[in-house]
C-alpha cells in the first residue's frame, strides 16, 4: 500500500538541507500509538495485551502501584520522547487517558 507523504517543512542546520516529511495516514499512526502503549503496559505490568483494554483502570483493573507507575512513565517519556509532568500523570487512570496525552503530545 503506497502512502502519500506531505512536505510539512524545510530547515538549514549546520549547512545542510532538511525536509520534513508527514505522511497523510494519521489514523495509522495514531493507532500505532496505542498499541506501542498497551506493549509497553504489558510488559510493565507482566499481563498479556488481551488483559489490557482501552478503558482499563490502571489501579483497579490492574494492579499498578506507585512504583508501577513511576517505572510506566519513564518508559513512556523515553519512548516517545516527551517529558510528563507529575500534575499531568495524575490524570493517567485508565489506559485511553494516557494514550490520548501521549497523541496531544506529540502531535
């Protein structure tokens, strides 16, 4: 399957050319997301990718203490290459809160 891509910018460092390219299937990339999440989730918490649901409750469905926590959102900010803020992952209760701020992020 060929994928348009987007020139979204051109930028002159150290005296070479660089262009940014976007390619036009977000909604691919946006899924990929999710499922980089629920892997790295699983893995943190030792539960398969079928025991973990967009909705599921970090604490109630499970398990995550707050050493599971902290662990998940260094994993994530050194996935993704973003820094999270502590007020910010105390919103991080169910696995769709943290998906949706990682695509806010990012993007």
């Amino acid at each position: 399957m060929l994928k348009t891509l987007t020139i979204f910018g051109f930028y002159f460092i150290n005296n070479q050319y660089f262009i940014i390219l976007l390619t036009n299937n977000i909604k691919e990339y946006m899924k990929n997301i999710e499922k980089k999440i629920i892997k790295i989730i699983s893995k943190q918490l030792s539960l398969t990718k079928t025991e973990i649901n967009k909705t599921s409750s970090l604490l109630e469905d499970l398990g995550a203490d707050s050493l599971d926590r902290v662990e998940l959102i260094m994993t994530l900010e050194d996935t993704f290459n973003v820094e999270i803020q502590d007020e910010e992952a105390e919103n991080f209760t169910t696995i769709d809160s943290i998906c949706t701020f990682i695509k806010n992020k990012i993007s």
